[in-house]
C-alpha cells in the first residue's frame, strides 16, 4: 500500500510540473506566429504548432517550442537592419527557445539578436539562405540534424551556420551535430568580393574596431557533411570549415579547446581553413574525412554527440 501510494505523489509531482505547458495552432487559435508569441496567454515552455502553408516569421521572446507541421514554410519574416528578410530573430527572454521541422526560404533564416543562450534548432530546411542558422553571442546551442541547401552571397554572407561573438564576450557550449550543407554558393552579380563562403564557422570577430571574443571555447561541430562549391569562385569561394580570429592572435588565442571531428568534407573543395594558421595547436581537429589536422584523438574527446 505504501508502495502504491508513493507511486501516486511521484506522478502528481510530475503532472504539476509539466501540465502547465500548453499547446497553441497556427493559424487555429492564433493568426500569425507573431500572434502566439506576443499573446499573454502563451509562456515559457508552450508549444506553439505551425500548420502547412507559406507563414511569416517572427521575432522570439519567450522559451517556446515552435515546430512546423505538414511541411510548414517560413517565407518571409521580419526586416534586418541590412533590409534582408529574417525568418527568426531570438530576443532576450527566449534562452532556451526551440525552432523545428520547418523549411526556410528567406535571407537569414535564424538570427540570435541578444546573446540568447541553450536555443535547439533541429530538422530543418533551409534553402538559398545568405546565412542560415546565425548564432551570435550565444552559448548552449544544439543545431543538429538540419538540411541547408545552396547558399546565396550579396557582399558577405554565404554562411550556413556561424557561430560568433564581436562583443568580447564567451561563446562556449555550442554543439552543431549531423548537419548536411550541400549544393552551390551562387555569387551575386554584383558582390564586391575579397572574402570566401562557409559551410560552418567559428568566428571572433575584431573588425572595424569591434571587441571580437575574450573566449570561443568547448564548442564541437561533429558528424556534419559539407559539399559546397562556388559558381563563381574568382570572386567569392566557399570553404567547408573555417575557424578565424580576425585579429589573428593580436589579442591573444581566443579560440581554445573546440573539437572538429568524424566531419566529411570532401565534397568541397577548400575543407579547413584556419585563421591564423596555428589554431590546430589549440584546438581538437581529428578524425575528419578529408583535410584533418589532428592525429586520430581519443572518440571521448568528441562527446557527448551520439
């Protein structure tokens, strides 16, 4: 009986927890994705369901769940300041946010616009993104299991996922894992040039008199394929993996302790460009399938990535 009874408190326990999470439908009980998000009704840790259909993003600010259903398409969003179209755009308040299941069709398709932390972005498709998943100044991402196909450049750009800071902040954590990036980095007409597209990047950035990052540290981009090629590489080429500190040790090594493993590059062309050239003294690039730097490290220094 005692048993019985305790069995009983564990799952009330577990049913206060969880029961306050609500689900909400796009466009069933609200209009817009901006709609559900904004609606005093909807909180931290609701699921916000997205049906079939062409919808506009949104601006995050809250730690939602949002998925598509039935093939759910973002294709048009909110304006960067650039005048590019975002698709997401996460705002404080939305640490620990998830984006799924959806395909994308707009300029950025997901931004980290306030150093939001532990955001999942899984099983999506992104298609001709000028940058595709943008993380910038965040920590505790999980990216994984995403299709970006072709990628698009207009004066920069060409990234399918970037990992970042320019703020001199630590960005640290971060797991981008079983991602496929593929097709071709078609160049605009017009690009100025002087600069190369990326599959996946890890970057401190010093430019223009900005702060960079003080540490790019513990990240790990894991079982990803990247096949890129440019359709206009004297102009702007692609490379597979960069990982560049744009101050190039000016300010110390800021990027440490990151692992690049059991990642298949060679579908492209140029496969690991690092900036300056010694950050594989600091930095876990092993058992690679093309260019590899390390020398078969230990699989425990690629964990935890299933």
């Amino acid at each position: 009986m005692k048993k019985a009874v305790l069995i009983v408190f564990v799952l009330m326990a577990i049913f206060s927890v969880t029961s306050h999470a609500s689900v909400w439908f796009v466009p069933d009980d609200f209009a817009t994705i901006q709609d559900a998000v904004d609606s005093s009704d909807v909180v931290d840790g609701d699921k916000i369901v997205v049906h079939e259909g062409e919808h506009f993003g949104a601006y995050v600010s809250k730690a939602v769940i949002i998925t598509g259903a039935g093939g759910a398409v973002i294709n048009d969003g909110p304006l960067h300041s650039s005048g590019l179209t975002m698709g997401f755009r996460l705002l404080a308040g939305s640490d620990g946010a998830t984006i799924s299941h959806f395909k994308f069709t707009v300029d950025l398709a997901i931004m980290n616009g306030d150093a939001v932390n532990d955001v999942t972005v899984d099983q999506c498709i992104f298609l001709s993104s000028i940058q595709a998943v943008s993380n910038w100044r965040g920590s505790g991402w999980q990216i994984s299991h995403n299709d970006i196909i072709d990628l698009r450049s207009r004066c920069g750009g060409g990234i399918g996922i970037l990992v970042a800071d320019y703020t001199g902040g630590v960005v640290s954590d971060n797991v981008v894992s079983h991602n496929k990036i593929s097709g071709i980095l078609y160049v605009d007409p017009a690009d100025c040039g002087g600069y190369s597209g990326t599959g996946i990047v890890l970057y401190a950035d010093f430019r223009w008199g900005s702060l960079g990052a003080s540490e790019l540290s513990f990240n790990r981009v894991i079982k990803n394929t990247v096949s890129l090629a440019s359709d206009t590489p004297n102009v702007v080429d692609v490379i597979a993996l960069e990982i560049t500190d744009t101050s190039e040790g000016a300010n110390g090594n800021v990027i440490f302790d990151n692992a690049i493993g059991f990642n298949d590059f060679r579908g492209t062309i140029n496969q690991l460009v690092l900036t300056p050239d010694t950050l594989d003294q600091y930095n876990d690039i092993s058992r690679n399938f093309g260019e590899n730097r390390g020398h078969g490290l230990h699989p425990s220094v690629f964990n935890p990535v299933n």
